[in-house]
C-alpha cells in the first residue's frame, strides 16, 4: 500500500511540475507558495489511503459491506468507516443482548464469543448508531442491527440448527406447548416478526449474529 500511495505522490507532483514549466517561464512567489499546498494535499491523500486500506476498521466494513449490507456502495462504506473511528457509544441495553447473543452462537459457523460481541458492536454502531430501532424512509428493518423480518423468518426456516438448545433456553418465553420457542418464532408472520424483532433487543440481536454468522466470510 505504500509503494502505491508513493506513486501517487509522485505521480501528481510531476504532473504539476510538468504543467507549470508549460505554463511559466519565470516561477513567481505565488505560483511558489502554491507548491507546498499541492504537496500537503497530495501527501494527506496518500495518507488517508495508507490508514484506511488495510486497517481492522476497513476490513469489516467489507464484511459488513459485502455481506451482511449486501453491495454496499462506496460512499456507504465510508460512512461505515469513519462511523467506526467515532466515539461512538454501545447502550447497556445492547450491551446485554449482545452479550446473550455471544453466549447462544459461540462457536457456531467457526466464529467465537469474542468475535461475535465486538461485531455486533460494530455492526448496531454501523446500521443504527444506536439511536434507533426502525430503519428509515417506512423500511421494514428493525432493531439496533436493522434485521428485515424476512431475513429471520429465512433463518427460523433454513438455518433451524443454529436455533438449538442454548436458543430455546433463552428465549423460553415465547415457547408454547410442547413446541420450542424457535418452532413458535418459525411459524410467526413477518409482520409479527418485524413487531418482536422491535421490541426485544434480545430477539434482534440473536437474529443479527444468525445472519452475520451466516454471511460473514470466516
């Protein structure tokens, strides 16, 4: 990455003194002071460049791009970026969920506790800022994490073994019978998805850490 911000560099400063030896036979103080400030932009372009590429910070704003966003533009992804090099604030609500969460998928899909808090961390500071639970613009995304009912009832049907004992235990609550409460979940419309997924920050954050754990590249 150096090597390329290098060129860069030298690159755009041989081209502008290629233009003014076109322009200017005799350098006066203005064109003179203006040379410095090509260069402080041009060496904080290259800067940039070496400190995003590369860093923890921008390699899972790819994974989060990639694939838990889906085609993420670049212009998105740059938000993602500099919202990660924020100080931004994780809630104790989800804090919580998140927490519940490691404890349910550890070890699931190759990612462990660890791995799975400090993403999902990551991810509710990406999608929401934890400023809110409802995606905007009437979308149908909801929780910390923006999950779309559609996506965890596909992942109630589809990928049923990760919501297994650890999950079922967890949430009891909505067990009914002698069904488990992922069975219950599973049977639910997307619209009262969207509703729970809202209301329990537990419920959005398992539902994020299915769907990370299932898109993520390991």
């Amino acid at each position: 990455m150096n090597v390329i911000a290098v060129m860069v560099v030298l690159v755009v400063v041989g081209s502008a003194n290629v233009a003014t030896a076109n322009t200017v036979t005799k350098p006066t103080t203005h064109n003179m002071a203006g040379i410095p400030n090509l260069w402080g932009s041009v060496l904080e372009a290259a800067s940039n460049i070496i400190g995003i590429r590369g860093s923890s910070e921008a390699n899972f704003v790819d994974q989060w791009g990639d694939n838990y966003h889906g085609k993420a533009s670049k212009d998105k992804k740059q938000r993602a970026f500099e919202v990660l090099t924020s100080d931004y604030e994780v809630p104790g609500e989800a804090i919580e969920s998140i927490n519940k969460s490691a404890y349910i998928f550890d070890g699931d899909m190759g990612f462990d506790a660890d791995y799975i808090s400090d993403s999902l961390k990551k991810i509710g500071a990406i999608e929401s800022n934890y400023l809110t639970k409802k995606q905007k613009g009437e979308g149908p995304a909801r929780s910390y994490w923006q999950v779309e009912p559609s996506t965890a009832k596909s992942l109630l049907n589809n990928s049923s073994a990760l919501f297994g004992p650890k999950f079922n235990e967890t949430f009891a609550q909505y067990a009914e019978g002698d069904k488990t409460a992922s069975e219950i979940l599973a049977g639910k419309s997307t619209k009262e998805l969207q509703t729970l997924i809202e209301s329990d920050s537990d419920l959005g954050a398992a539902f994020a850490t299915a769907k990370m754990i299932t898109t993520f590249e390991t």
